[in-house]
C-alpha cells in the first residue's frame, strides 16, 4: 500500500500551448512500473477547454475516464453530465471543456507509454467549442 497525503503534492497550471483558459491539474498517482496508470484531477473553469488530443498506449488499453458535471466533448459536442464515464479509444482524437458559464473537476486515468501519456494537436477554434 502506498498512501500519498493529501497537500504533498503540488498543484500546477495546464500549460497555454494545451489548454485555453484557467485549467488547473492535481496529481493523483503515477504507478510504478509495470503498471502504467496515471491520475490526475483536472479542475477547469468556466469557458476553459483542452486541446485536440489523443492517447496512444496501447491498442488493447487506453482509458480517459471523465467524472464531472456539466461540460463538453469534442467531436460533435456532448454534453456529460454527474456520474458519466468516457471510454476513448487509442489514437481517437477529442478534446474536452467546461460550460461557458461552469466550472468543472474531472478525475482522468490513463495509461502512458515510455513516459508519455498525451499526444497534443492543435487548439480547437471557438467555432468548435461552441458547437
């Protein structure tokens, strides 16, 4: 068992070459290898949203598990609501955001793959965001 206190680890802010908006990022854990898992909380204000992206473990495991209420998927916009899950498949481009007038907190867990977890695309447009 290996227990992390709450507070000991940093908080930091989503980079703006990722992310439009006032995103903030919490790590959970990081797995020891052999294990790849990783987890965050992601807390993202009203009107802040990701990049296009996509993840590449593996092509038998990769999971994005969304928890939050109220904000949007990409591709053709979803709205997600308490309680949804969200499965991407591996290399399965999207993004993801928060309301225009919401803030969101979401847990992600993902698998990385020599060290990386996210493959980052360009910014989608505010046309896109607002469906």
């Amino acid at each position: 068992m290996d227990i992390t206190r709450s507070g000991s680890q940093p908080s930091g802010k989503g980079p703006s070459e990722y992310f439009t908006g006032a995103i903030r990022l919490d790590p959970l854990f990081e797995a020891p290898a052999p294990a790849r898992a990783v987890g965050v909380s992601i807390t993202v204000e009203p009107g802040a949203r990701e990049a296009w992206h996509s993840h590449q473990a593996s092509p038998d495991a990769d999971r994005d598990g969304w928890l939050w209420p109220g904000p949007t998927l990409g591709g053709p916009i979803e709205d997600i609501r308490p309680g949804d899950v969200i499965w991407f498949e591996p290399a399965e481009n999207h993004w993801h955001g928060a309301t225009p007038t919401t803030a969101v907190t979401c847990i992600a867990i993902q698998e990385q793959l020599d060290g990386k977890v996210v493959d980052w695309m360009e910014q989608e447009s505010s046309e896109q965001y607002q469906g």
